[in-house]
C-alpha cells in the first residue's frame, strides 16, 4: 500500500469512528494494539494491516472492501478477476496481494493472487497471527512458511491448510520470488 492508500483508509476509519460514535480505546481494543499505534492508522502514518481491517469489519458489520477501497462490492452471483488484475492490497513492504473477489458481495473467504519478493541479508518477516484459516498453494518459486516454530518450505504445486491462530511468517527463498494463491477464510 501506498502512503495515499494510507491516508484514505484512515478517513474511511475516522468515519465510522464519527458514524457510530466509536471511542478511541474500544477501536485499538478492537485492533488488539495500543491507543497510540491505532492513532497513527487513523493518522495515515502506518499500515493499517488486514488483519485489523478485518476485526473491524467483522466488529461492525462493514465490508472489508469498503474499508479498504472505499467502495461497497456489488456482485452476488458471481466475479471475474482477470489475469495480472485484481485490487492489490499490499500489507507489508515484501508481501504484495491483489484481492481476487474485491467485487463479490457477503463472501465468506478472501482469496489472493499473492507475492513475496526475497528479503536482503536473510531477514525474517515478522509473525501475524489473525482469526481464521488459511490455505496457500504455491505456483511459482519456493516458498518457507514457519508456524510456531515449525519451517515447512513449498515448491510449485504444494499446498497448505493451517489455523491462523498461531504465530506465522513466509518468505521466498533461493533470491527468487514466489507467487502463489492465498485463501483465507
């Protein structure tokens, strides 16, 4: 995401922080961060995640899109994402997403087109941990995804199924990047 992305996502938040009258303390309860890290998402400095986009679309009966895009999705019998399209939804600097169904309306999983691109010096990225279930199938490149403490690696065409309670991070290996199909339910 952008820094624009950023800031608009943080004038949609203070919207519905105005809309439903919703204090400060109780919206950075809701994104499980401090009072002052959720000012700063508010304030356009830092990226909001989906992961506290998506507690707090659950928590008050928003879609993720419109928090996201700023638009309402407006299909219910189906959605076409074509090839190389899709509305990216970066979370980190190293881990690209480009929503797949940003279109479908009530849908109950977020599928991704997904991308990491290497990290220099071996770093690591940081752990998330979300509600829900994940599911990954690789297409491209090599993929380590660590859960816990478990490293599991990925080639082309090996797939995944885990809780998204517990602590993990991915990354591409051998300096190439890896794409692959996220779904997260």
């Amino acid at each position: 995401m952008t820094e624009e992305n950023y800031k608009q996502i943080a004038q949609r938040l203070k919207g519905l922080r105005d809309i439903f009258d919703i204090p400060l303390t109780k919206m950075a309860e809701v994104c499980e961060t401090s009072v002052e890290h959720y000012m700063k998402i508010e304030n356009g400095e830092c990226d909001p995640g989906v992961y506290r986009l998506t507690r707090i679309s659950k928590a008050y009966g928003i879609a993720l899109d419109v928090l996201l895009f700023g638009e309402e999705p407006r299909m219910n019998g189906y959605f076409v994402t074509r090839q190389g399209q899709g509305l990216e939804v970066d979370r980190h600097d190293d881990y690209k997403y480009k929503s797949l169904a940003s279109g479908f309306k009530g849908r109950a999983m977020e599928p991704f087109f997904t991308e990491i691109d290497p990290l220099p010096d071996g770093r690591n990225h940081r752990k998330n941990v979300h509600d829900g279930q994940e599911f990954i199938i690789v297409f491209e490149g090599i993929l380590e995804l660590t859960i816990d403490e478990k490293v599991i690696t990925l080639r082309q065409g090996d797939s995944i199924y885990f809780d998204t309670t517990h602590p993990h991070c991915m990354r591409a290996l051998e300096d190439k990047s890896v794409k692959f199909l996220t779904v997260i339910i």
